[in-house]
C-alpha cells in the first residue's frame, strides 16, 4: 500500500510544484493531506516521517524542485509532526 501512496503524492507534488496557478492544485492538496491521514493511522510518525525521506529525495532527483513546504500539510496528524 506504502509504495501506491507514494507513487500518488510523487504524482500529486509534482503537478502542484509545476502547476502551482492550476485550478486543481487545491483538490490536489486536499489529496495530499488525505494520504497524510492514512499513513499516520496507519503506521505513526515514522510512517509519515520514511515517506516524505522518499518523497523528497525522488522529486529533487527529478524535478529538481524541492518539495519541503509541503511537510506542513500533515502538521494537523500529530503534534510531533511540525513543519
């Protein structure tokens, strides 16, 4: 399941880092912020933690955009979680 969520928010940063004026950026965060939700129940802060470690170094590989301030989507899981 871990290697479908990330391939879609690789799917969906990248869209937002390339599109940022689209109209669908915001159903696209929403998305995002989803998949934040459904990894923190699923596996905690490590969870969350080990997926934004891929997510990052694969969109600055290959994109070379950097896909940090979407962190703070997930602030709302857990208070250990601030970005």
């Amino acid at each position: 399941m871990d290697f479908m969520l990330e391939e879609e928010m690789i799917d969906l940063i990248t869209f937002c880092l390339q599109n940022q004026d689209s109209p669908d950026v915001a159903q696209k965060r929403q998305r995002m912020k989803e998949i934040g939700n459904e990894l923190f129940a699923d596996g905690g802060l490590d969870a969350l933690e080990n997926m934004f470690f891929a997510l990052e170094n694969r969109i600055k590989e290959e994109i070379g955009k950097d896909p940090r301030p979407f962190r703070a989507m997930w602030n709302e899981n857990t208070p250990e979680w601030k970005y």
